[in-house]
C-alpha cells in the first residue's frame, strides 16, 4: 500500500505546464529528500529528480520539482508528447523507500 | 557505464521458491547500498528490500518479511533475492537498482506465481 498520494492521472497540450502533486507525511517528506521517477510504457523507471528538486545528467530543465513541509510537486513545462509517461514520487520513512501511487501524463 | 541485469525470474507454483539475480558494472559495486523494488501487472511501484554496503543491515517491506531474504556478493558484483512460500500477489516484475537514489535500474525480470 502507497504512503504518498498522487493524482491518477494529468493532461495537458503540447506546450502546456502540467503539475504533479505528491502528498505525504513528516516521516517521509517531512523530514527527508523526494524524488520522481518518470517511466515510459514499457521500460523501467527512470530518476528524474533527486534531492527535491536536483536533475540527473542530461534530463531536461523542463522538467523542475518542489517540496514544501510535507508534500512536494513536479512540474512539466513546455510539454511534449515524448513525456507522455508514468510519474512517481518517492521518499525514504525511516528504513523504508515508499513510492507514490502513480501519476499518468496524458498529452492531448 | 552503469549495468543492471536482472535474471532468475519465471513461472513458479506458489508455495515455491525463485531466486534472483542482479548483475552489477559501471560503478564500484561495493560502494553503493542496493534495492529491489518490484511491479505488479498494470500497478505501481514497489519498495521491496535494500542492502548496505556490506550486507550489515537489510530491510523488507512489510509483505515479504521472512519469506524473502535480499544479499549480495561483492566479490562477484551481483544482488541477490531468496524468494520463498510465493503468493500469487508475489506475481511482478523484479527490479534491481542502485540505492540510496536508485539513479540506475536494470531491465526487469518477470515473477509469475500461478498453478
């Protein structure tokens, strides 16, 4: 069962700025890093932000993310059909690493 | 480059066992603590174990405590996962990934547990 809360689904048109919320708690995103996975259909999930709101070697900026107390966001700006994926938050709670439930980006 | 290559999924009756594998290059093996993290047909994510450095100290999601046991080999680069008394909600794809960020994940190996 998922810790952290995530919209099933987002859309937007090319172009457009979609956000992703992820809700928690403060023993997970209260008090530790968040990070998003992007998975493509298909393919294994992909680090996509670590460290709240760092990117990995060679994801673009478009991609940017957030935290605030005990939630965080991760927004797509200038959305493109190649982003058309699975999007999960995670956190460390303790010894445990929960994930999100899944966002789908659906783009229209 | 950094590698991940899962194998030692398949088909398995529950009650029985599987053990996988998690072939590691690229990057100093024993440096690094490591995770399997799985999914199930069309869900999402899920945590399932980690392992430091040295394979002082593991930790198991809730479900798979005392039926699963994660080690590793550092001599030999590779994860391990001891899968016993399978269920059919055990049924998933198996990742391995390279921990604390899991930055690197490996392809996936296919857990089916079905009479």
């Amino acid at each position: 069962q998922s810790v952290l809360t995530q919209p099933p689904s987002a859309s937007g048109t090319p172009g457009q700025r979609v956000t992703i919320s992820c809700s928690g708690s403060s023993s997970n995103i209260g008090s530790n890093y968040v990070y998003w996975y992007q998975q493509l259909p298909g393919t294994a999930p992909k680090l996509l932000i670590y460290r709240n709101n760092q990117r990995p070697s060679g994801v673009p900026d478009r991609f940017s993310g957030s935290k605030s107390g005990t939630s965080a966001s991760l927004a797509i700006s200038g959305l493109r059909s190649e982003d058309e994926a699975d999007y999960y938050c995670a956190a460390w709670d303790d010894s445990r690493y929960v994930f999100g439930t899944g966002t789908k980006v659906t783009v229209l | 480059e950094v590698q991940l290559v899962e194998s030692g999924g398949g088909l398995v009756q529950p009650g029985g066992s599987l053990r996988l594998s998690c072939a590691a290059s690229g990057f100093t093996f024993s440096s690094y603590w490591m995770s399997w993290v799985r999914q199930a047909p069309g869900k999402g994510l899920e945590w399932v174990a980690n392992i430091k450095q040295d394979g002082s100290e593991k930790y198991y999601v809730d479900s798979v405590k005392g039926r699963f046991t994660i080690s590793r080999d550092n001599a030999k680069n590779s994860l391990y996962l001891q899968m016993n008394s399978l269920r059919a909600e055990d049924t998933a794809v198996y990742y391995c990934a390279r921990a604390y960020s899991n930055d690197y994940w490996g392809q996936g190996t296919l857990v089916t547990v079905s009479s």
